[in-house]
C-alpha cells in the first residue's frame, strides 16, 4: 500500500497532473437541511517526493511509471516529443529515481537507436520491473 501511494505521488509530482474529484449525493437534499449546505469535503494530495532531474533535462511525454522492491520509481518517456529547440537537453527513455526523489540512472533512446544488439522502439510506451529487478519495455 506504501509502494502504491508512493508512485501515485510521484506520478502527479512528474506530470503536474491536476487531480479533479467529482462527487455528490444520489437525490437532491431537501433545502434548508444540512446536508444541502454542507461543503463536500475532497481528498487533499501532496508530493511525497520530487525528483530531482540532472543536466538540466528536459522530459518527453511520460508514457509509463513503474516501481520495484526497493520502492524505486522508474520511468519511460518519450525523448522525441520534446520541443525541437530543447532537444538536446531531452532527458533518456528510462529513468530510475530512489523514494526521495533522486535520480539514479537512466538509459535509452536516441543513443539505443542505431544499437548492433537489439532494436529501439521508435515510440516509448510501458515499462515494468519484475521482482528479479529486471526491466521490460513495450514500444512500437
């Protein structure tokens, strides 16, 4: 449950995602009640970390968040999304942050795409890691 508030925070500190909560009653509460002048109370959230991004980077769309066992939160995003004048400062594909929001490392993209061993995916779309550690991507 830790793990899952954890990355949720994340993500929302990673895209500024504004989080919009809709709820009300089933019928219309009589006038005059106290429930008809009640003030809905909505949920509050606040950044558990925020990441601390390196060299000045600049991230493309981010198209998958995933955490592991030592509550690393791991990111693929899309390098090519970003702006044309910013594009040499694009962040990697993948990036790794520990629970406080440092970075730890990060890898892929641009560099991976003329790679001998194996073929980058021209568009970024999920990662994964499994409980050995190891990290899966899908793509397109």
């Amino acid at each position: 449950m830790k793990q899952t508030i954890r990355m949720g925070m994340f993500a929302l500190a990673i895209s500024a995602a504004a989080v919009v909560v809709s709820c009300g009653p089933a019928s219309e509460p009589e006038a005059g009640s106290a429930a008809a002048t009640a003030i809905p109370e909505y949920p509050s959230y606040s950044p558990v970390a925020w990441p601390t991004i390196p060299n000045n980077w600049v991230f493309g769309l981010v198209s998958g968040i995933a955490h592991d066992s030592q509550d690393h939160i791991w990111l693929i995003t899309r390098p090519r999304t970003v702006p044309e004048a910013d594009r040499d400062r694009a962040s990697p594909s993948v990036l790794e942050f520990d629970a406080a929001g440092n970075y730890i490392q990060g890898w892929g993209g641009e560099d991976y795409r003329d790679s001998q061993e194996f073929e980058w995916p021209n568009t970024e779309h999920g990662i994964n890691v499994d409980d050995s550690g190891n990290v899966w991507l899908a793509g397109s």
